[in-house]
C-alpha cells in the first residue's frame, strides 16, 4: 500500500517500537496499516464552488498556484490526425471507423486539436512549474446520441510541484469558434481575462466531477490524443506525460476548488502497470467499451506482459477493494500532504468510481465500413 514516505515511515517505527518492546510486530503492523486506512482529510487550502462561480472568479481562485490561463487560439493548436486504414482522412468516417478513434463513445471526426502553454503569472513571468494544456474538439459523436453535440473547447492546468489543476469548458463558443470548410479544423480564438466579459461568456464551471474521466492524473493518454506531437520533436506528445519510473505512480494531483471531488483510485503493492503511473478504472472502463484493451496495448514496449498485473486490477475493481485482500482504495499525494489510503469514511465517494460490468465486456472493434467523409481531400504529405 503506497501512502507516500509519512505514512511508510510511521508504520516502519510503529513495527521497531514493537520489536522493541517484545511485542507482536505483526499485530502491531496490521494496526499501523488500519491507521493509514483512516481518512485524516489532510489536503491543501482549497474550496468547494460546484458550479456556481463565474469563470473569471474561479481564474482568480486559481491565480495563486497556476497564474493565468492562456489565450487560446484554436488555429494555432497541432491538429489530432486522423487515419483511416493508414490514409490521413479529412472529415468523418463515423463513429470507431478510423485506425484511432477518441475512446469517447469512439469520435473519429477529424480537426480537432491541442497545445501546450508554459504557465505564467499576471504579470507574465514564466512559471515553468506550471503546465498548460488546451483541447478544441470538433465533435462528431452526434450519430450516436441522436444530437449534435456542440463543438467545444477545454483548458487544463497543472502544477507538478504540489499538484494543484484546474479544469475549464467553455459554454456556446460559436461567438469565437468556427469551421474551416476547406480543412474541417475548428478554428477562431477563445478570450483571455483581459477581456473580463467575454472570458465569462466563454467558460463555464464543469456541472460534473471531471475526474470521473481524469481519475489518475490531469491528462488522459489515448491514440486519438497523443497524434499530436510537438514541433520538431516528433517522440514527444503536445499533452504531457505524468509521472513515470521514478514517480513509480506517487505524482501529486488535486482540483482547486474540487475538495469534494472522489479522488480515489485502486492500488495494489508491487503490480506492475501502476510502475509509472496511476490507473483510473472508470476510464479504463470507457476505453474498453470503446473496443481499446490494455492488454493489446500495454506496456508500449511489450503489449500483453502484464496481462496478469492487469486482471488483478481489474477483479479488484470489478469486486471492490473492500472486498479484495491486498487491494485499497488511495488518494494522491497533494500539495504537503501525502498519499493516503481510504477506506469507507472517505467523505467524498462518488457513485461513478464504481465497476459497471456492461462496460468491461470488452469486444472486438466492429471493421470498418466504407468510409462516409464530406467532400474534402486527405491533405497532401
């Protein structure tokens, strides 16, 4: 059970204390774990705004551990592209008909895009502890839910030091947003908050716990993400990588203004898929509805070795830590505040960090049909 080196420490001395004294080390050990298993609501100054604040409030909120957010240009983002059978496809071929479709209900629509920013405080110094990250999706998910889903844009900060983010969506962008007929990319530049008014008018408060996707760290990794790479560096994701070998899964993570966001994720000592990284379920969930295993995919070098790492997750989640010997629920390190492990007086559960067996039922994405695309072109190159 990784609690971060506090809690380790507290249990190695509680361990030595009992040797000392002649007593039971086990005994002794299986409280100090119980201990660890006690929410002690340890966690940075932060708030609870649900939805109700503004925008702009919610950008000074943040001002202090983030700075400002960037001014988003959608035009200037790197293009997600998208392949259908090894061709760079213009358009939309329809939902899981492409090579690398979103894992979100499987959009394949093409000219959506993202970027990244270096942080910077109001009055623009660089705060290179500070990472940003925009989204301008073209949504094409509306042959599936029988609506159009509007286009959108979306911004996420992040501090690597203490962990600190924070999420925005935009409301009804069609003020500044538009498509490109000629290259179906969507286009136009979001406000900043040197425009007050229309910053207000651009962004809304997310009415749900973004987290229920972002459950391990603040960027999600997919096919359809990580086409984007970044300018000379063809190796390298626009979206940032968190975590890794040295963080070995411990990389701090919290939402300002999210104190009664569900943080938990399942962890088990010594499995190797949380080697460098957190698992959110609920998306691994999302992703396998969507025709994505882990096990075809994971670990990039050698796709399936950890088939046995990863079942052990997956019955812990399927049946639920309370319930799997070996198995807990835990909260990221935050701020000063270490990893925890939870148990049932966790204040904050949620009822979508629970296993829906539909979901888990993994099959065999459906073979493409010919492909529908609007009337452009693949681009040249």
């Amino acid at each position: 059970m990784k609690v971060g080196k506090t809690g380790a420490l507290l249990a190695a001395v509680a361990v030595n204390l009992a040797i000392g004294f002649g007593l039971d080390a086990d005994v002794v050990a299986a409280q100090a774990l119980q201990e660890r298993g006690t929410w002690r609501g340890c966690q940075p100054e932060n708030s609870s705004i649900g939805g109700n604040f503004s925008a702009l409030a919610y950008a000074k909120l943040i001002e202090k551990e983030l700075g400002i957010p960037p001014t988003v240009d959608c035009g200037a983002n790197v293009e997600l592209p998208i392949y259908v059978n090894g061709v760079r496809t213009v358009g939309d071929p329809g939902l899981h008909q492409c090579d690398n479709p979103s894992l979100q209900v499987g959009d394949c629509m093409s000219g959506s895009s993202v970027q990244r920013y270096v942080g910077k405080d109001v009055d623009g110094r660089a705060r290179h502890e500070v990472v940003w990250v925009s989204f301008c999706r073209h949504d094409g998910r509306d042959d599936e839910v029988g609506h159009d889903i509007p286009d959108s844009v979306q911004m996420i900060g992040y501090n690597r030091v203490t962990g600190a983010t924070a999420f925005f969506e935009s409301a009804d962008n069609r003020e500044w947003t538009h498509v490109d007929p000629a290259t179906n990319k969507l286009m136009g530049e979001m406000p900043g908050i040197d425009d007050p008014e229309a910053f207000d008018r651009a962004y809304v408060r997310s009415d749900t716990q973004c987290v229920a996707c972002h459950q391990a760290d603040p960027f999600i990794h997919n096919p359809f993400i990580d086409g984007a790479t970044r300018a000379g560096a063809p190796n390298q994701t626009v979206v940032p990588r968190i975590g890794g070998r040295r963080s070995r899964s411990n990389t701090p993570y919290y939402v300002i203004g999210g104190a009664d966001w569900d943080m938990r994720t399942i962890h088990i000592e010594d499995n190797e898929c949380l080697g460098c990284h957190r698992m959110g379920m609920k998306t691994v969930e999302e992703f396998m509805g969507d025709h994505w295993h882990p096990s075809q995919h994971m670990p990039p070098n050698d796709p399936g070795s950890l088939t046995g790492h990863f079942e052990e997750l997956l019955a812990c989640w399927t049946n639920g830590p309370e319930s799997t010997p070996g198995c807990d629920w835990i909260i990221p390190p935050a701020g000063d505040c270490p990893s925890q492990v939870v148990g049932d007086d966790y204040p904050y559960q949620k009822s979508f960090n629970r296993a829906n067996p539909e979901e888990l039922e993994w099959t065999e994405r459906p073979p493409f049909a010919n492909p529908h695309l609007t009337a452009h072109q693949p681009p040249s190159g």
